[in-house]
C-alpha cells in the first residue's frame, strides 16, 4: 500500500514536471501544446520531438538540432561527424577537425591521406603508414599494403620493390627477372650480359647466342675461333655465306652499272671529239682546195708576149713583104 502510494507521487511529479499546469511539456515553447500534449510553437533549443522530450546530442554545435529528426542543424563540436554527430573524426586529421561528413578540414598528418586520412600516401606503406617506399620506385611510389612499387623501377633496378640492381645493362632490365632490356655492352652478351664474347670477336657478338658481329684478321667461324689465312678455307655457316652472296651480288651490280655509264660516257665523247675532228679536217681540205683553185685560174691567163710568140704568122708576113714603101723613099 506504501509502495502503491509512491508510485503514485512520483507520476503526478513526472506529469507536472513534463507538462507543467497546462499538462504541456516543459520543454515546449512558450508552454504551448494541443490536445495530444504535442508542442504546437516547436521546442525550446536543445529538444526535439512531438511533445519535446527527446534531448539533441551534447555533441551538437551549440546543442541545436532538427525539432523533427533530431539531426544536428549547425554542425559538430571539434573531433565530431555525423548526422547526430556520434562518430570521432579520424585521429589522423591535422588539429582533429573535420566536417560533418568526415572529411577532414586541414588536411592529415604526416605520411597520411585521403579526405578522412585513412590511408597512406603513395611514399608510404605498412599498418601505420611509417614504412617508406624504395627510392628506386619511380616518383618513389608504392602501394599502401605491400610497398610493391606502383609504376616500376628506375633505369637500372629490378625486383617487386626495386630493390636489386641491374649489372652490365646500359639500357636498364626487366622487372621480374632482371633481364637486360635490350642490347648489352660491345663485349659482352647474355640475359644478364654476364657472359663475354670471344677474343676474335670484332664490334661485339648476338646477345641471345654470342654469335661475333665479324672477326679479327685470321679468325673466322659464328665465334671467331677457328684460325684461318686464306678466305677460301674460312668456314661460314650458310646465313653468313647467303649475306655475303647477296653483299658481293650487290657490290657487282653496283660496279657493272657504273661501268656501263662510264662506256655509254666515253663513246658519246669520243664520237663527239671525233666528229670535231672530222669537221675541222673538212675545213681545212676546203681552204686547200679553194688555194689551189685559185692559183690555176691564174696561170691559164694569156700574157702580151705570149701573145705575140703565139701569132708569128705576123712576124712571117712582115718579113716577106719586106721593107715598106716609106722604107725606100
């Protein structure tokens, strides 16, 4: 009966605590509510609900929030995010503020990123991001969980972190296996140019078999090693001699045009020289004939002595007639 009672007290306490002398709740603004005990002016700051009775979250800016849903209207204190503002921002944001979504304002601490600051940088890797990638990667980039180079190795390293050195490869090696990437120093040849190209080797030899480029004075065979003085009694394998069957069929070609240009060249001038030749004879053969004609016509003029040696039938005459009539007187 004693219990029954308290009960009772602590009820009318509770009804007049919530709804005041006008059965609203205190919470209610301006202690105003309808027939349903829901607050018809919304809710003093810092409740929501129909009636007022839900409180909005202490971690609310300045503790307002939505009179309906309870969502926090200005945002959150400093280390919050959420709706309601019931998540921490991520330890890593700088000065552990963020925005209600939880992208960090200031960027992250150091060797961090992404908008919460919830993974490595791409220098970084390991569980806490304090492992630094290999300065052989390149732009020193790995991925966040293994270190495993992103974009390969530098020229000059190979392995998953770029951690091995290439030997004897100018041009860098593969990634994986660390085979050079293509041609390996006069001299040397191989996977790995680990291997040297024989003595009698000139201008280095193949990178996959070792086969000489060409040989020194002497020395003949795919590697050079067999000694020779006389070119007949080298032995070429049958690529080499076709090569220089075709370089000599070439070479021949080459020279036998050049001397049919010469033949055609010197015909044409030595008929053209000829044809001068023959000209200038003509001519003077001309001028010869022309001298000589000349000459001619003038010994077959007659002159006045030998006119007159040529008519003695004159001389005759005149002697026999004798003496003229003017003689005698």
């Amino acid at each position: 009966m004693k219990t029954a009672f308290c009960t009772l007290l602590a009820g009318l306490y509770s009804f007049q605590f919530y709804y005041g002398n006008q059965g609203c709740s205190l919470n209610c603004k301006n202690n105003t509510c309808d027939e349903s005990q829901n607050c018809t002016e919304g809710c003093n700051e810092g409740y929501w609900g129909t009636a007022c009775t839900l409180e909005c979250s202490s971690t609310c800016f300045r503790q307002a929030c939505n009179q309906t849903v309870g969502k926090c209207i200005y945002g959150c204190i400093q280390g919050r995010y959420g709706d309601t503002c019931e998540r921490r921002c991520s330890s890593r944001c700088l000065e552990n503020f963020c925005y209600q979504n939880g992208t960090c304002v200031k960027g992250c601490t150091q060797n961090w990123a992404g908008n919460q600051c919830d993974q490595c940088n791409f220098t970084h890797y390991g569980a806490d991001c304090s492992q630094s990638c290999s300065v052989n990667c390149v732009q020193s980039a790995c991925t966040n969980d293994t270190g495993v180079c992103t974009y390969g190795c530098k020229t000059g390293f190979y392995g998953d972190m770029c951690n091995s050195k290439c030997r004897r490869c100018p041009q860098g090696c593969d990634r994986e296996m660390g085979n050079c990437s293509e041609h390996c120093p006069v001299g040397r040849f191989g996977e790995l140019c680990e291997k040297t190209c024989n003595k009698g080797c000139v201008n280095g030899c193949a990178k996959s078999s070792g086969t000489c480029n060409s040989c020194v004075v002497g020395r003949c065979g795919d590697f050079c090693n067999e000694s020779c003085y006389i070119f007949d009694k080298c032995q070429y394998n049958s690529s080499k001699l076709e090569e220089l069957e075709d370089r000599n069929s070439r070479n021949i070609s080459i020279i036998k045009t050049v001397i049919a240009f010469l033949c055609i060249s010197l015909f044409i001038h030595g008929c053209s020289i000829i044809w001068i030749l023959r000209q200038r004879v003509c001519k003077t053969r001309e001028k010869k004939q022309k001298t000589k004609n000349d000459k001619s016509a003038s010994n077959e003029r007659p002159g006045i002595y030998d006119t007159v040696g040529e008519n003695g039938g004159y001389q005759e005459l005149g002697y026999v007639s004798g003496p003229s009539h003017y003689d005698r007187l």
